[in-house]
C-alpha cells in the first residue's frame, strides 16, 4: 500500500509538468515567436525614416549577424485568431525556412501567415521586434533603428520566459501548490507512516545508504507507465501541430517537472530517513505514527483549502470573463461597426497635447456622424449605492440600435439637452443620479441642463459595443445617458480616452479609414478592428484560464479530501485503542473525538475568513479600484457563494470520515493501535 501511495506521489505531479508545459508554451505562442532569445522595441524619434528604409535595415543586420528578426502584426480582418509574422529572410536562418515552408504554429487556435519584412511598408515600425541572436545582434538591430531615425531599446527573454515558465495565467500557482503540498504528505505518510518495510530491510542489515537507494524501485516501477506515455503524447502531440516546436515543449516539460519533483524526492528521503530511526522492534510491529507526523498531517490541510479557495474565485472570474466574449448575438448586434486601436506606447502618452490631438479626432468623427459614443461608466452617487452604472450614448446609438421605453415607444433621438434614462423597476434616485452628472460628467453640457425622463426604459439589456473585457458586453441595470452633442459636452481629453478604450465605436470600417485619411493621423492607431475582437481575444485567453481553473478546483477538492482521510486514518492509528476506550465507557461521539472536530472547525473557521477576503478583494467598492462594470468584480458575489459551499462540502466529507473511521476502531476493538 505504502508502494503505491508513493508511485502516486511522483505520478501526479509529472502530469501536471506536461499540462503546465504546454500551456506555458502554447502562451508563448501565441504572443510571439517560441525560441525569441530577445527584443528590440523601436519608437518614433525626432527626424524618422521611410518603412522602406526600415525593412533594409533590419535585412541587413540578418545577414551579417545571420539572425531572424520577426515582427508580428495582428491581422485586421480577425486579430484574435490570424496574425502575420513580418521576418527577415537570410539564408540558413529561421526567417528562411519560414517564408519558404510557412510557419509552424504551436497553437491551432493562431494562424500566421508570413510575408518578407519589406511588407513593413503596410504597417506601423513601431514596436516590438523578435529575434533569436545574441546580445551583438540586438546592439545591431538597436543601431540600425537608431540610424533610420527610430529610438529603439532591447531586453534579453530570460529562459524561464522562452519556455513558458513565468506570467502563468490566474491560477496556475495555486494548482501547483495543492498538487506539492499532497504529495509532500503522501511521501511522508508511506514512508514515516509506513515503517515496517525499512525495519524488515534494516533487520537484514542494509545499511541507510542501501535503503535510500532500493528507494529507486519507485522510478523502475515507472518506466513501463513512461513506456506508454510517450509515444502517446508524441502522437497527441503530432495531431495537434505536426509536432511543431517539439524541442522547446521537451525542455519545457523536463524543466518544470524537475522543479515540482525536488520537493517531493526530498520529502521522499526525508521520510525514509526518519523510517529508519523508528526502533526495530517497533517498526516491525508497525510503530503507530508520531505526533508530529500526525499534527503535520492536519496542518496540511489549512493551506490546501486556502488554495481551494483561491482557485474557486479565480474559476468564477475566468468562466465570467469567458462567457462575456462574442457570441452570435453579439456579433449581430455590432453589425459592421469597428474599434481603433490606439497605438499608445511608445507614443508621447504623458502629454496632454497628444491627448487632445487624439480627442479632437473623436469629436470630429462624431460630429460628422461617422461614429457613434457607447460608453458605460460607473458613477458615483453616495447614499447606500456608491455607484450607478451609467451608459452613455448619443443620437447615432439611437439610431443604430432600437432602444424601447417602457411605455413601448421607441427612445429617439432629437432632443438639445442630455436625458437620462432609468431602468424600469430600479429604486434609484433619478434626482441624485442628475445632480451628480451636473456636478461632474455632464458639467461642460449646455443649458438647460440635465433632463430626467419621466418614461423609464422597458425591460432589456442595453449593448455596450465592448472594447475588452473588462466591460460587459450587455449591461441588464444601467441608466440610459443620452448626448445630443457629445464633442460641446466632454473635454478632448475624455474623448480621446474613450477612443482608446473602444468606446467611441464607427460605423463602418469605410468610415474609420475616411476619418483616419482626412485628419491624417494614421500613424496613431495600430489597427482598425471589428468591434469586440479585444474582448474577444481576452475571452479566449479566459477560456483557457477556465482549463486550468478547473483542473485546479478539481484537484484540489481532490488533495483536500485526501489529506483529510490521510489526516483522520494517521490519527486513528496513533489513538485508535483510545477512542475504543471511550466507546466502551459510555462517551458521546462528540467528546471522544473532540480534537478532529476541533481541527474540523478551525477549518471551516480558516475557509470563512479566506472567503470573505477574497470576496472583499474583488467586490465592486465604489471607489473605482474594482469597477462594477468588470465581469471579475461582478461575479465576486457568485464566487463567495460557491467557494464556501466547497468550504463547508469539505467540512461534511470531514464530519463523515470522523464518523466511519470512529465506527471502524469499535468494531475492531482497537486492533493494532497503541
């Protein structure tokens, strides 16, 4: 039993090394090129170059460096799923290979296509720029940028970074926990818990030594397990990405599975060690455990629903900003409407005059009719509702989108002054909301002022053209703000903050690139994307996230319960003669295992605490740290419920285990305990 408890010790967290190696990498992956060793990030300097003159540039430095530089674009007909790779082609390098036979993607969720850095011509050379050479061809690839007219600075990718290993999604490092933390316990308990094998061996006079090394007939048992998974990996893996980036998910792997293994092997040696210190005649009778082990096992269980706890919330969080991407509905409900994507760094953001610049645009565009304003905003209200969330929008929202009052007519444009709507069924002063949109908001708006509706808006959700994923796509209890002239009621600086934010939303992209051509701005947006590719792309990456939360809420509800069996079954044998004594004389169930109910509350007591923590932590507040508009803030509520019902479950599982394991020593009149 021992045997297998360890082979399982070592199984678990190997499988875990190979799920957290490719998703690392598929990460990589999809950000950028795997085997990058650096970047070079260029921004526009005083007297630039043509892109022309960019592109030779950088060709030159391949080939006397013989290097790849790549530059990956989003592609703007779908930024999520498709990009384009702009490499150099010296011959013999990666670049090469790649515009001959096309690039090996990792992900299947990314198509790249790859086209000669003399496309660069279509595109902004600002940015970042990869490259798999030494620090001599970033200082090239820096020169040459700076002699073309373009500031450029390069940072080294560490190589916990090459494979994946760092900037893990949102839980991840607590999967890793639970899964180290239960096997540190399973290789304690078989082997302090389990001393009999090392006394038998030690009764043969094998030395310590000798015993640590038998101690290998774990990893020979897992050869035959590591026979089978290979090959099938290797073809999971060929049916996947034609085993692209084989070596780098390897080395990914190897590394990772090195790195959660040390703790398990010394733990491993540890409890071998302390087996052998167990006297002979002791351990061969099969010594009861010690204290310490016993208390060890019980304090292992504190941070395992710490961890638990964490990685509920961060499942709600992931599945809430998943289910807030795209869907067909959402896709119907922006039509042909497009987003801009504000090209911030590295532009001069920290001066005000490029903000006006970009917010004198905005206004442009919506006075010209070729954008519309849908920006949902959280405002401050006081009283027992801190905040509202609030829509704004002006006459071609209206018209673009059918808007019902509650009375069935249809909200249309053509008022002077800014109205507000309120939700129908809401306890809101509409009153307060007004003075605070005067007060602050709305306090450029022309007289007469605020208008309070007296018609409420009917039942339904308003679309909120979404810029990422911070926001909801569809808002069910927001009031209606709606701004004849949005340019005369907010300030330049607003506008060109919500055109970075997707909320200033065109028509068409036609209108987009007419507004971009006549201000001659271009070089101030990356891209011009349909609307909610962002929030699309962050919901993909939630999607993933959602995986690993899973993985991570499963397998802790799994070392949870298995540490509190392991726990209750050690305590049972170190004082399982002793419960049969109370049995027999008569004590309740209560009193004779005062002490695990005792563990059992302080648990459900530690869960409560790490509960409303977490939930405090990620509540809407009111003061815009956690804004009520985040799918991740509204969803705290939803996530405090769950994770203390799993708090509790564990709780019960406890009870229930206390209760089996008590019946088990009476029936067996304390057998083989002391």
């Amino acid at each position: 039993m021992s045997h297998r408890i360890l082979l399982l010790a070592y199984v678990v967290p190997a499988v875990l090394a190979v799920v957290l190696g490719f998703v690392g990498l598929l990460q990589v992956a999809e950000s950028g090129a795997v085997g990058s060793t650096g970047t070079v990030t260029a921004s526009a300097g005083a007297a630039t170059g043509s892109n022309e003159r960019v592109a030779a540039a950088l060709e030159r430095v391949a080939r006397t460096e013989h290097v790849t530089i790549v530059r990956f674009v989003a592609d703007r007909t779908s930024p999520v799923d498709r990009r384009a790779a702009l490499t150099t082609g010296a011959p013999g390098t990666r670049g090469a290979t790649w515009l001959r036979a096309g690039y090996p993607d990792f992900s299947r969720g990314m198509s790249t296509r790859v086209e000669a850095m003399a496309a660069l011509v279509e595109f902004d050379p600002t940015g970042t720029y990869e490259l798999d050479g030494t620090d001599r061809a970033r200082s090239a690839t820096v020169d040459a940028l700076r002699s073309v007219g373009y500031e450029a600075s390069s940072d080294a990718i560490p190589l916990a970074r090459r494979l994946g290993m760092s900037d893990r999604l949102d839980g991840t490092l607590g999967l890793v926990g639970l899964v180290v933390t239960g096997a540190v316990v399973l290789c304690l308990v078989g082997t302090v818990g389990a001393p009999r094998r090392y006394a038998v061996q030690q009764a043969f006079g094998r030395s310590s030594g000798a015993v640590l090394l038998g101690e290998c007939s774990v990893v020979r048992a897992l050869l035959p397990l590591i026979g089978v998974a290979v090959p099938t990996g290797a073809a999971a893996l060929w049916w996947y990405n034609r085993l692209a980036d084989v070596g780098p998910f390897v080395l990914a792997v190897t590394a990772i599975a090195a790195v959660l293994l040390l703790p398990v092997i010394a733990a491993h040696g540890v409890g071998v060690l302390a087996a052998l210190r167990v006297p002979m005649a002791a351990g061969v009778r099969g010594a009861r455990p010690t204290a310490p082990l016993v208390a060890l096992a019980q304090v292992a269980r504190f941070p395992a629903v710490l961890l638990l706890v964490a990685a509920v919330f961060d499942l709600v969080g992931a599945t809430a900003v998943a289910r807030s991407g795209s869907t067909d509905r959402d896709l119907r409900a922006a039509g042909a409407s497009v987003q801009l994507w504000v090209t911030p760094d590295p532009r001069p953001v920290d001066t005000q005059e490029y903000w006006d610049r970009i917010g004198d645009f905005a206004a442009s565009a919506l006075v010209d009719g070729g954008a519309i304003l849908a920006a949902p905003v959280e405002v401050p209200v006081g009283g027992a509702r801190s905040t509202v969330p609030v829509l704004f929008v002006d006459d071609g929202y209206l018209r673009l989108r059918d808007v019902r009052a509650s009375d069935g007519s249809r909200v249309s444009p053509g008022s002077t002054r800014p109205s507000v709507w309120l939700p129908d069924g809401t306890d809101l002063d509409g009153a307060e909301l007004v003075r605070a949109l005067r007060d602050w908001d709305l306090r450029n708006a022309a007289e007469p002022g605020v208008h309070l509706s007296a018609v409420r808006l009917a039942d339904g959700p308003l679309y909120t053209f979404p810029g990422d994923a911070t926001t909801p796509t569809w808002l069910d209890d927001a009031a209606l703000v709606v701004v004849p002239d949005p340019a005369r009621a907010f300030t330049p600086d607003q506008l060109g903050s919500w055109l970075s934010s997707g909320d200033v939303v065109f028509r068409t992209r036609a209108d987009a690139e007419r507004s971009i051509t006549r201000a001659g701005i271009g070089r101030e947006f990356s891209a011009v994307v349909d609307v909610g590719q962002a929030a699309a792309e962050e919901a993909r990456h939630a999607r993933l996230a959602v995986g690993v939360g899973t993985a991570a809420v499963v397998s802790g509800l799994a070392v949870a319960v298995s540490l509190s069996v392991l726990a209750t079954a050690a305590h049972r044998r170190r004082s399982g003669r002793r419960r049969f004594v109370l049995a027999t004389a008569g004590a309740s169930g209560l009193r004779a295992d005062l002490g695990l109910f005792a563990v059992e509350f302080l648990l459900v007591a530690c869960g409560a605490v790490a509960v409303v923590d977490a939930w405090v932590g990620r509540r809407p507040d009111g003061t815009g740290l956690h804004s009520g508009l985040d799918p991740v803030a509204r969803a705290a509520d939803p996530a405090a419920l769950l994770a203390a019902a799993v708090v509790v479950t564990l709780t019960a599982v406890g009870a229930v285990v206390i209760g089996r394991t008590a019946r088990t020593v009476v029936r067996e009149r304390g057998a083989g305990a002391r």
